[in-house]
C-alpha cells in the first residue's frame, strides 16, 4: 500500500500554506515512484475552493470520498478562528489523529489542532500572529516561538508559510531518508536567499 498524504483545503485558505507542502510532496511522489507516495487534496464538501488570495481550485476528494490517509496536512489562513470551536472539524481531526494518522499543520493550522486536543502536553509552534492564542487553545502546551517547525512525535507543526516547505521536506526525511529529502529539494531548487 502507498503511504498517503492528504491536503486539507477550505474557502480563504493560505495559498502557499498548503502550495508549498504539496510542491514539496507532489514532486517527491512525482520523481520518485518507488517510494510509493501518493498526495492529494481533499475538502469537506465538493466543489470550488476560493483561497485567500483569490486562486480556485478544486479539491481531488470530499471528507466521504476519500480513501484512508497516513498523513494530514492542515494549512492555515485567518479563516481557521471559524474552524475553532466547529464540532464537525473537531469530530474529524481526532478521528484521523486516533487512526494513527501522522497530523501535520502549516500556520494557523496549530490552533485548530490545539482546539481539538491533539497539542496538550505537546511542543508546537505556528504563526507569530497567532502563538498567544496557540498557548491558550489547550493544556499546558509549550509554546515554541522561534521553530519554523516542530516534531512532537504524532504532531508535527510549522510556523507561517513558507515553513510548511521546511516542514514537508522534515517530513520526506522522517518517511525516507535525509538523502531523499536533499533530492527533492534540489529538484525544486529550494535554496531560500532572500534579498530583505
């Protein structure tokens, strides 16, 4: 059986808080057959997605739809405060998160996982806008505000944006291997050199 990841998608999403993961991944199922990786978008309902910043795109699978998954990635946005407190993703993560499901967030995404429990007594970090409330969404979660990502085992949380590529390239070393990581970030020349 392929190791499955799925991308979470929802209206006013984060572009490259779920682009920059499924770049990363996508390429390594892409080039890498062998390795047997399968990626792929999935979405509460069907039909178009509207992103923050105005791209559509249109989910591969619904909640009902898609097969079983190994890994979820949840990208953030503003959007996610309406995501907190919602019992049907609540519901969901933790079905996913009690299915052995490795739970990966990019953003804001953390404070939806903090919401529905998975982050107590965990390490986690997410974006800097939203780390006080990250610290208060669940029991004694340590905070850590200057990781990009962090490992905590069954959860793995990055800060903004593009520290979902750095987290998704973490993720190909835990699944593979360092080399293969190296590999697949050579193939997207990720060589981040900004120039501020």
């Amino acid at each position: 059986m392929p190791t499955r990841i799925a991308i979470f998608l929802f209206d006013q999403v984060e572009e490259l808080d779920f682009a920059g993961p499924l770049e990363v991944l996508g390429m390594w199922a892409l080039y890498f057959p062998g390795d047997e990786i399968e990626v792929f978008t999935v979405a509460q309902e069907a039909g178009t997605i509207s992103c923050a910043l105005g791209t559509r795109v249109i989910p591969d699978h619904t909640w009902d739809s898609a097969p079983d998954f190994d890994v979820l990635v949840y990208p953030g946005g503003v959007v996610t405060n309406s995501h907190i407190g919602n019992e049907s993703i609540r519901a969901w993560v933790r079905k996913a998160a009690d299915a052995g499901t490795l739970m990966t967030s990019v953003c804001s995404g953390a404070t939806v996982y903090a919401d529905a429990g998975l982050l107590d007594g965990k390490p986690a970090t997410t974006h800097w806008l939203v780390l006080d409330q990250l610290g208060q969404l669940g029991q004694n979660i340590e905070v850590r505000p200057d990781d990009r990502f962090v490992d905590a085992g069954n959860v793995i949380t990055s800060a903004g944006v593009s520290a979902g590529i750095d987290m998704a390239l973490h993720l190909i070393v835990r699944l593979k291997s360092a080399d293969r990581a190296r590999e697949v970030k050579r193939m997207i020349a990720y060589e981040p050199a900004p120039p501020v």
